[in-house]
C-alpha cells in the first residue's frame, strides 16, 4: 500500500480514531444502561420505520453509533480501521467525514424503503381488521401474518393470548360484539408493536461505503480474504455486493442482517466517488 500513501500517512487518522471510540463508548452504554437500569438505549437511537411510535428523526444518524454485539462492533471497527484509516489519510478529515455520514444516512434511507415494501402487506391485513373484523378478515391475518410476540415479549404476551381467545369467541358467535371490539383494540396495540420491531443498528452501511470507495479508488490492491487469500480489492468488492443483494433478495428466515442497507451504504458511496471523480476532486 505505500504507493497510497500520501505525506503524513498516520496508522490512526483524527475522525477514524474518534469514531471508534464512539461507537465503543456507545455499545458500553447500551449495556450498561440495560443492566442496571433497564432502558434500552435502542429505543431512542436505533433507526426505526418513521411511522413507529418509537421513531426519531435523529435516528437516522444515531443508529450508526449503535451495535447488537461484541463480533458486530468488533469487525465493524476493523474494517473501519482497515478502510477508513487509508481513505480519511487521502482525503482529509472533512471530506472523509462527510462521505462517512452521507452513506451511513443513505444506507438508512435505503433501508427504510426497503422495509416499508416488505411490511406492507401484513399493515395492510392488520388495517383491514382494524376497520373492520369480520370473521374473513381475521382468518387472512392468521393465516398470513407471523405475529411477532412469544412469552417474553411482556405484557404483550398475554394480550395475545387474550386475543386469541376472543377469535375463538368470535367463531363461535359472529355477533359478539364486545369480542371484536377486544380484537380491534389489541391489534390498534400490536401494529404499534410490529412496528417498534423493525429496527437498524450498525456502522455497517458506511463501512461498505468505505469499502466501495476502496475499491473504486484502489482498484488492483491486494486485500488478504481471512488474512491468507490475497483478492484485489475491485473483485472483492464486487463479490461483497453482488452477495449483499442476492441475501436480500432472497433473505432466509432468521436472517437479521439489513442487506440493503450495506447496498445502501454502497450505491450512496458510489455516486460520490463519481461526483468528486467527474470534478478531479478525488484524490484531493
């Protein structure tokens, strides 16, 4: 990589080393505060859909900071080192910092849009019980919906239940109104709690904006696939986001990676890099 190397190529650039220690600081936090006290900082600083309860336009920048474990904030920093440290010696602490934020913001814009496709459908079924609960219209929600409570969502848990035992009353007689009344009045509170759900945390959307800029940036360096397989960074990062796609597209059950916010991260990043190219800015 020397012949990268600006002059006064430092190993911990300013705006790489302070993010680390963010990010760090934050994850700290996080369990911290949920240990001893019992908040859980995610409500206020993950990204969340905009029409959750627990949405905050601040989000979309927070959520960056915060991490759902140990091997995710640990090979996030690393690459953000390994990246961010090379990029922010080339283009300086103001233009690294704002390429960090722009594809971080837009890998959680991407995601957003993302998530409101895929969640349409079951708002849509939980809306038309809302408006009207006839007996057709709860059975297509039970059958196509995947309610996402179990015995240690809380107090929600047993509302579930309850309502589960006022569909049978329905059943039993399509006229119980205080019953469909009971079921209208759950899932008002459930939609609020489906929604609260669909959360992003992570650095990873500007990492793979970082990635991407390396890659266009310096196309043929060699960057070592489990510290052994040398692959150039072009290839490399095509493989990484032809993967991202092909795992979103075809997301298996159980998967909690947003994969179209890395994409995000990477489309944003993309288009800077040829803005600042077109402008013979890249390099300075």
């Amino acid at each position: 990589m020397n012949q990268y190397r600006p002059t006064g190529f430092r190993l911990l650039t300013p705006v790489v080393k302070n993010l680390i220690i963010i990010n760090v600081l934050m994850y700290i936090a996080t369990l911290v505060f949920m240990s001893s006290f019992g908040i859980d900082l995610n409500r206020l600083f993950a990204l969340h859909y905009p029409t959750a309860p627990d949405f905050r336009v601040w989000q979309f920048v927070t959520y960056m900071f915060m991490h759902g474990g140990l091997d995710h904030i640990f090979f996030n920093m690393f690459a953000l080192w390994m990246f961010g440290n090379i990029i922010e010696n080339v283009w300086g602490t103001k233009k690294f910092l704002i390429f960090y934020f722009v594809t971080g913001i837009g890998a959680a814009i991407t995601y957003i849009i993302w998530i409101h496709f895929k969640m349409a459908p079951d708002l849509s079924l939980i809306n038309k019980v809302i408006a009207d609960p006839s007996l057709q219209n709860i059975a297509d929600l039970i059958l196509h919906h995947r309610f996402l409570v179990n015995k240690y969502s809380g107090v929600i848990w047993n509302d579930f239940l309850a309502f589960q035992d006022n569909v049978n009353a329905l059943q039993l007689n399509p006229h119980n109104n205080m019953a469909a009344q009971h079921i209208v009045t759950f899932l008002s509170e459930y939609k609020a709690y489906f929604l609260n759900q669909h959360i992003v945390v992570g650095a990873s959307g500007a990492i793979f904006g970082l990635l991407l800029a390396f890659g266009m940036m310096f196309p043929d360096s060699l960057i070592y696939v489990y510290f052994a397989i040398p692959v150039k960074a072009k290839y490399f990062v095509i493989f990484y986001g032809l993967l991202e796609l092909f795992s979103g597209v075809y997301n298996r059950p159980g998967d909690n990676v947003a994969h179209f916010a890395h994409l995000g991260g990477m489309v944003f990043g993309y288009f800077m890099i040829v803005y600042w190219k077109k402008k013979g800015e890249l390099f300075n």
